[in-house]
C-alpha cells in the first residue's frame, strides 16, 4: 500500500479536485481522540502528525492513498472541541466541516468516527453521528485507545453505543497495534461498493 501526503485544505476553494476521482474514506472525532495515531497505524508511515497542539490541527489533511489497486484518499478532518470558548475559530471550524460534507458527499466511501474508547460517545460524537445518519453518509465508529479502557469502561462504551443505535464497532489500540485488520476489511468492503 502507498501513500502520500497531498495537501492541507484551510477553505473549501482549495478541496481537491481532479478529473481521476478517489473515494474519499474520513476521520472525524474530537481533538486527542488519535485520528492521525490511526492514520499512521493503518498505512505503516509516519505520515500524519501526532499530539501536535489541537490549535494547530485546523486544516483537512489529505492523504493519497493506494489500497489493494483502489486510488483512494484519506481525510483526516480537524478535530472537534479544540476551537471551544473561541467563537470565531468555532464558525470557521463549522463552516470547513459543513462544507466539506456537502460538498464531497458523493465521493465518501466511509466515515471513521473515532471514539475514545474510555472515554465514551461524547456530545459531539452523537451530534456527529446524528448528521451524518441525516446525510445518509456511510460510516463507522473505531474505539481508538483500547489499551487505556478498563474492561468494564470498554463495555460501558459499548453498551452507550448500541443504545444509540450504531451497529459497526471496530475497536483499535494505535499503541498496541491492534485492530488493523479488522479496520482495514471493513473499508475494503466500503472502497469496493458501487456508487
Ligand atoms: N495509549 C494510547 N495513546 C494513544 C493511542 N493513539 C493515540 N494516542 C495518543 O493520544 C494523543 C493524541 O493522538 P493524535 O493521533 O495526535 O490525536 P488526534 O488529535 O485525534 O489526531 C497522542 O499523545 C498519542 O500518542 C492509543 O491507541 N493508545
Ligand atoms: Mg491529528
């Protein structure tokens, strides 16, 4: 598998556009949630910037990505909550989002919604997933962090999660390398379905 940094996006202007279209397979979730930890995981590089100061991670960073003869790209969405009590940052933040999802809706294969998988679905995450439902966007939640989840906090999320209603559960530990494979098949399906 090949993959290659494209570009960090700051306004909708700049989306990529090409006339060789990739589906597009997203990571969304709060701030520290470790989407870029994922990221760099799922494809063997340390591509993606980890722990950087939330602040910083404003932009949509994208990602060329070649998986198993599929050209795809990796979306890795700023984080939620890291703009809080900054009214300004929290509108641009929204505006970038919003438009992102609308715009680029035909082109998703999958959303990866990130959960803490301590931490449990917080109100964003369910904003998150509300929306997208609305959108009718395919997605999945990944627990991310496992290896910091007591077993009883992991069945707490779990059981949170199922009483929303979601139904595809991958769980993964960046640190302990685990969940790849499960992640990866999961997105194989998703990048193989016909539009
Ligand atoms: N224990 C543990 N820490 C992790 C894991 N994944 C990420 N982290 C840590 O969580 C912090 C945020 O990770 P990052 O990938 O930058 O999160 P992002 O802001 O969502 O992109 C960093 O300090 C990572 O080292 C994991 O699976 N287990
Ligand atoms: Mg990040």
């Amino acid at each position: 598998m090949a993959v290659e940094f494209l570009k960090s996006v700051y306004r909708l202007e700049d989306l990529p556009r090409t006339n060789e279209p990739r589906k597009e397979i997203v990571f969304v979730g709060r701030s520290n949630v470790g989407k870029s930890s994922l990221l760099n995981y799922l494809t063997g590089r340390d591509i993606a910037k980890v722990g950087k100061t939330p602040g910083r991670t404003r932009a949509i960073n994208y990602f060329k990505w070649d998986f198993e003869g599929i050209k795809a790209f990796l979306v890795d969405l700023p984080g939620y909550g890291f703009a809080r009590g900054d009214k300004r940052e929290v509108e641009n933040w929204k505006r970038l989002i919003e438009g992102y999802f609308h715009e680029k809706k035909d082109d998703i294969g999958l959303v990866l919604v990130l959960v803490d998988a301590k931490v449990g679905p917080t109100k964003d995450d369910i904003a998150m997933l509300e929306w997208l439902e609305y959108l009718g966007i395919p997605y999945a939640v990944v627990l991310t962090k496992e290896d910091k989840a007591k077993q009883k906090e992991l069945n707490q999320t779990l059981k949170k999660l199922k009483e929303l209603g979601v139904k595809n559960v991958i769980k993964t530990s960046s640190k302990e390398k685990k969940g790849k494979e499960q992640l990866l098949k999961v997105i194989y399906s998703y990048l193989k379905k016909e539009v």
